[in-house]
C-alpha cells in the first residue's frame, strides 16, 4: 500500500514538473523511469547473494556461513547483503543491475576480533 501511495505522489510530482519544464524534464523524466525500470528488472535474486558470498569466502579462505546468518534486503531497485556475526549484524555488500559487490573490508568484518 505504500508503495502505491509512493508511485501515486510521484507521479502527481511529476506531472506538475512535467508542465513546469516540459521538454527538458520530459527527458530526464524519461530516462529516470528508464533507469529505475531496468534496475528493477535487474535486481539480483537471493540465491546470486549467497552465492556471490559463498565465492568470495572461498577466495578469502573462510569458512562457510550458515544460512540463517545470512540475510539479504531487497529494495526492488537494490539489494543489501547482511551478515549476522557475534550477534551484530554487518552490511558486507549490494546487490544491483544483475552484479553483487561486496566491500573490501569483509574479511574484517565477518572474522571475530581477537583482544
């Protein structure tokens, strides 16, 4: 329901826009729902997260995650890739255009800090 609500501002936005700048911004309007469209084609699955994950563990030689500690929002136009550890939850990557990407500091992140 909000995401209806959301779209239905929008558009209301965009129209009073549209007869502001209308050659312009019926361009850029365009090309904005162009975008947002193709993003929200491509948005990666779950199942491309843990892989994604399952890969760049291997490359950094550590151990497999469990499945539950693994958690991936979806945005519609994005995704995040969370990871549970020590009870703390961290953002280790982003997922969008049909790639994910993870930080450079993930082993950093998913290793437990030795004091």
């Amino acid at each position: 329901m909000k995401l209806i609500i959301f779209v239905l501002i929008g558009i209301v936005i965009l129209f009073v826009l549209l007869k502001i700048f209308k050659a312009f911004l019926k361009s850029i309007v365009i090309l904005l729902i162009a975008f947002l469209v193709f993003a929200y084609f491509t948005n990666p699955e779950e199942s491309k997260h843990r892989q994604s994950l399952n890969d760049v563990l291997n490359d950094l030689q550590i151990k497999k995650i469990k499945k539950k500690f693994v958690e991936v929002d979806n945005y519609q136009i994005f995704s995040i890739t969370k990871v549970t550890v020590d009870g703390k939850e961290r953002i280790v990557g982003v997922g969008a255009f049909g790639k994910v990407w993870y930080f450079d500091k993930i082993k950093e992140k998913l290793t437990k800090k030795k004091e």
